[in-house]
C-alpha cells in the first residue's frame, strides 16, 4: 500500500449541476483518505455548485476557471463561456502547467459528456495531466443524436487514459471500442454514492406539495430548443395533469424557453404547480414521494431507478440502460406509450434498491492506488 507522499496530485473538474453532484462523493473519498487533491470548476454552473458545495461538506480546494461568472443559461451566454476557456486553453498554457498544477504530472478527473468534459479533457492534457473518464462507455450508437454528447464521449473517450464504466452496458461499449485495457467496470454510477449520503441528509428547503403528485423536470438542448419537441413534451405534460396534480421543477434555461413560448401559460392556466430549481437534497426527497416522474434527464433517471420511482422519459432514445425493462419507461416520444404509462404507472413501481453496496468513489479511489503499489 502506497503512502499518501507517493500519490500523484488529483483534480476533479466539473462544470454542471449534475457533474458537481456526481463527482462530490469522489472529493469525499479523497478527502477521507488524505490524499492530496483539488477542485477545478469551469464555471458552466457556476452558481449552483456554491449550494452543493455547503450541501455536501465539500473541504477540497476548488479553483474557478471562470471567477465572476453567473454560469451559463442561455446559448450566447455559453458561446461567451466556451470561447473564454478556449482562449485560456490555447494563450495560457504555460500558466496552467505551472501555477495550476504545479509542474507536476497528476491525475485529473472529468465526468460525462458535456462541454465541460471536453474542455477540462483538453485542458488536462495540455498540462501534460493524465485524464480519467467517470461515467465512460455510454454510447447512443448515433452520432448526431444526443448532439453534441456522442461526439463528446467518444473524443473524450479516446483521447483518457483511464476510463471507468457505471455499467456492464457501459463496459462492453468500451470493449467495443477497443478500450478494454484503459478501462475498469466499477460496482455502479458514483451517483449511488451520492444518494446513498443524500438520503440521510434533512431536507433545507422542502416545500408544501400536494398530498399525491406526479414530479416533471426538462432541461435538455434537444427538448428546449425545438419548437416542434418542445410543444409535444409539454403536451405530455398537460396531459398527465388532466390525471394527478403535477409539480413542475424548472431549470432557468427551461423557465426562459417556456416563457417565451407562452407554453408556460398554459401550464398554469392547467394547474400545474411551478417550483424553481431545488437544491439536491429537497429534490430527492420530492423525487421519493411522488408517484411518477417524467424527464428528460440521465441522472434522474438512474435516482428514479434506485428509488423505484415510476419514471417516464420523455425522450426518443437513451444511452443509459438505468431501470430500463422495470421501473423506467423509455417514451420515445410516443402518444400512445405515454398514456399507457400514466394508466398503468402504478405497475412500475419498485421497491427502492438497498443502499448497502460497495462504493464506486470507492473502488475508483482503490484503482488509482493500485497504480502505484
């Protein structure tokens, strides 16, 4: 077993809510063995992760790629975003090798698919870091669909020189690929460990709801900046309205597009109740107690699975496989899947999945060891 002294510096980088969320249980781990590491956001969600990083205890160091920014919820505010990293990518290169990392060679750790994991990819590598990939191997199998996250994935995929899987799924995808040596199967996503400690936590913000309701949240590119999709998903919602008070958590890009499409209007004229978005904790424990969800969303997804939550994706297709054939309806945006879904959704639930399991922060933490035994 190596000492502390031995092991590389670490980084974490994230960028979304939802990277923040998953990579938090991996700062824990970390952080309660010791070991030398930091947190480097780039600024995507930059005022969320403040609220995760109280939620979840988070001591690690973190740095701000982009100090000052508000994050990014509209598309010319990301273009701004993504062109100031570029720049830093290619003009301070120097300043990164030396002053962010030390001039020494480390480990750096990216999660999913979205243009923070590309960026912090470059980034990385570009200081001479070597790159882990968490959540590595989903695939669609279309290259243009989720656009840009398949392409993401496989570049980042490809350029990581270690690369965990959530999944058998996920796994064989990468076998596929000719990966199979860069890459370790973990015993599941680190979004287990997240709920795992999220589930023993008091919610802060818990609001007064009804005492049967269904939970909806959309937030994907795909979704919101489609007139055509747009329309058709909230239509589902409306629909599924007509049958059990609906609570509609909404992200501020999502806010934005139904607002100036007038859908929200709509919405409320049906009764649907709005909420702003929530912090993780109140939105888990909203999560458990309702009888459906219907989403566009990966990671409630896989919450909905592990909780047994009857789940509706509002979607054409899925990379995730997370529940899928149990508690998980994948729509594809299908009238007729739909209502059969809001007929039967008592049949899809599940008992929640036990929380007793090995950790996959964990297990990431053990492989990063073994390295250097």
């Amino acid at each position: 077993m190596p000492s502390n002294k031995r092991l590389p510096p670490l980084t974490i980088f994230t960028g979304t809510k939802a990277q923040f969320i998953k990579m938090a249980p991996l700062a824990m781990e970390f952080q309660r063995r010791g070991w030398r590491h930091q947190i480097i956001d780039t600024g995507q969600h930059a005022t969320l992760v403040k609220h995760i990083i109280d939620q979840f205890h988070i001591q690690s160091p973190i740095r701000y790629l982009a100090p000052g920014e508000s994050g990014v919820a509209t598309i010319p505010a990301g273009l701004r975003w993504m062109f100031r990293l570029l720049w830093m990518l290619t003009n301070q290169t120097t300043v990164l090798k030396k002053d962010w990392f030390c001039g020494t060679e480390g480990w750096c750790f990216v999660h999913g698919d979205t243009a923070s994991t590309l960026l912090s990819t470059w980034l990385a590598k570009r200081a001479n870091q070597r790159v882990a990939h968490v959540e590595a191997g989903l695939r669609s199998h279309r290259l243009l669909h989720p656009f840009p996250e398949e392409l993401i994935r496989i570049q980042v995929m490809r350029s990581a020189d270690l690369l965990f899987a959530p999944s058998v799924t996920a796994y064989r995808n990468l076998q596929n690929m000719g990966l199979a040596e860069r890459s370790h199967l973990l015993p599941g996503n680190t979004n287990l460990d997240t709920l795992n400690f999220t589930l023993k936590q008091e919610p802060p913000n818990l609001p007064d709801l009804p005492q049967r309701y269904g939970l909806a949240t959309i937030h994907r590119l795909e979704t919101l900046y489609s007139p055509s999709r747009l329309k058709q998903v909230i239509q589902y919602v409306l629909q599924a309205q007509r049958s059990m008070s609906l609570v509609f958590v909404l992200h501020t890009p999502t806010e934005r597009r139904l607002e100036a499409t007038g859908l929200d209007r709509q919405l409320k004229k049906a009764g649907v109740l709005f909420l702003p978005l929530l912090d993780h904790t109140s939105f888990i424990h909203i999560l458990k107690k309702a009888q459906f969800v219907m989403t566009d969303g990966g990671s409630v997804q896989e919450e909905a699975c592990y909780l047994g939550v009857p789940c509706l994706l509002l979607r054409k297709a899925t990379e995730r496989d997370d529940g899928l054939g149990e508690n998980v309806v994948l729509s594809q945006l299908k009238a007729d899947v739909v209502q059969d879904f809001l007929d039967h959704y008592t049949s899809y639930q599940r008992p929640m999945r036990t929380l007793q399991f090995e950790s996959p922060s964990a297990a990431i933490a053990d492989k990063i060891m073994a390295l250097y035994s």
